[in-house]
C-alpha cells in the first residue's frame, strides 16, 4: 500500500496571496522527484455547498451566520470524505487553500469556538491537517490588495473584519497549538522569494529529509 499523502493547509486573510503560495509550492513538489504527486484544492468547494456558500458571499443570497458557519463546516465534511481522504491514501498529497481553521477565525466573532468546533467534529477527527502554512500579512496591505484586483469587496472583505480575523486566527492557533503545527511567514518583496523561504522549510518533508 502507499504511504498516505501529506496533508497541507494554507490560511490567512484574504488577499494575502496564499493562492499563490499553494501553487508554487505545488510546482515544488512535483520538481522534488517523478514520483511526488500533488493535487491542490480549496475550500469554499466548487461543490454544490461551495457554490451556495459563494453566492451568500457576493451577497446574492443571506444566511444567518450560524446557517454560514454550519455550510463552511457541511462543504468541509463533503470535501474530506469525498475528495481528500480517497487522495491521501493513495498517496498524493494534497495542498488545501482554507480549512477549519478559516471557519474559527471567520466565523467566531458570531458563534463561539466550542460550538464551530463541534460543526467541524468529523474533520477534525478524521483529517487534521500534517502542517498549516498561516500567510501573516497585514490587514492593511490585504485590504488594498482586494481594492487593487476587483470592484467590489466580497462579505468578509473590510480592514475592521479582517484586523478581527486576524486576531481570531493568532487565539485559536495558540489555542491548538499542542495537537497542530502551524508554520507562519511573511510575504516577501516578491512572491517567489516567498515561495523559495517556504519550499526551504518544506522541502524535507517531501524529499524524505
Ligand atoms: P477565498 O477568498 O479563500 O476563496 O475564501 C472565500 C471566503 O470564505 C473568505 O472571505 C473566507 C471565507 N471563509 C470563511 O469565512 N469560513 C470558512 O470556513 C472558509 C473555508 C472560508
């Protein structure tokens, strides 16, 4: 049997570039040898939870922020047992673009942690992430980011929520520090400086260091 797959999540604020970052380290893995396979996915999915949750956040459709939390946690459950958990154990590894821990710093300033994390029960039994890369940049430089690439901000996507988020993040990984490991950094001058200083921090881990 193959060994199981690593699991990577990357977190942080919107516009951070972490899309980014997922991909490069993406195209790293695959150049580290032929048989290093790796798939990237995301969260909200492109699933039919995913495609509702998406329109609640272009503001098509509204939702109490219970019903929101408990669709992030409902689209994660699908995702996991569906698409991740079948390509983990076939040995590819799977980079993630958000996990649960979008859900607890997103959504705990409208429900409290205890009850995210009972809504995000399986996920958090069956697949806790091998590493979480938390991309630290500014609100401030987040904000102008999003201001830069579109029209109009999407629900989540003001300084005030974001400087909340942010806080939210650093409790709940100080939190969960002893049962989750999470690597922060910072971007760099360029994307692909940043990519280079987090492909040194992970390369060992996909090139049997
Ligand atoms: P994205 O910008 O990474 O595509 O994510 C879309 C938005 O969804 C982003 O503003 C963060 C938000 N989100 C939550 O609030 N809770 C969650 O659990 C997830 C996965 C995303």
């Amino acid at each position: 049997m193959a060994e199981r797959g690593k699991f990577i999540v990357f977190e942080g604020l919107d516009g951070c570039g972490k899309s980014t970052q997922l991909n490069l380290l993406c195209e790293n893995i695959q150049a580290a040898g032929e048989k290093v396979v790796c798939h990237t996915t995301f969260e909200p999915t492109d699933g039919p939870i995913g495609r509702l949750i998406r329109s609640a956040l272009r503001k098509e459709v509204s939702f109490s922020q219970e019903t929101m939390a408990m669709l992030y946690a409902a689209d994660r459950r699908e995702h996991v047992e569906k698409e991740i958990l079948p390509l983990l154990e076939q040995g590819i590894n799977v980079l993630c673009d958000r996990y649960y821990f979008s859900n607890f710093a997103y959504q705990s300033d409208a429900v409290s942690l205890e009850r995210l994390m009972m809504f995000n029960g399986y996920a958090m039994e069956n697949l806790k992430p091998d590493i979480t890369v938390f991309m630290d940049a500014s609100p401030e430089a987040c904000v102008s980011k999003i201001a830069e690439s579109r029209e109009s901000a999407d629900l989540y996507e003001t300084l005030e929520k974001l400087t909340q988020v942010k806080e939210a993040y650093l409790k709940v990984f100080e939190l969960l520090s002893e049962t989750h490991r999470v690597i922060t950094i910072e971007p760099m001058e360029t994307k692909h400086m940043t990519a280079d200083k987090l492909w040194q921090l992970l390369a060992d881990e996909f090139i049997g260091g």
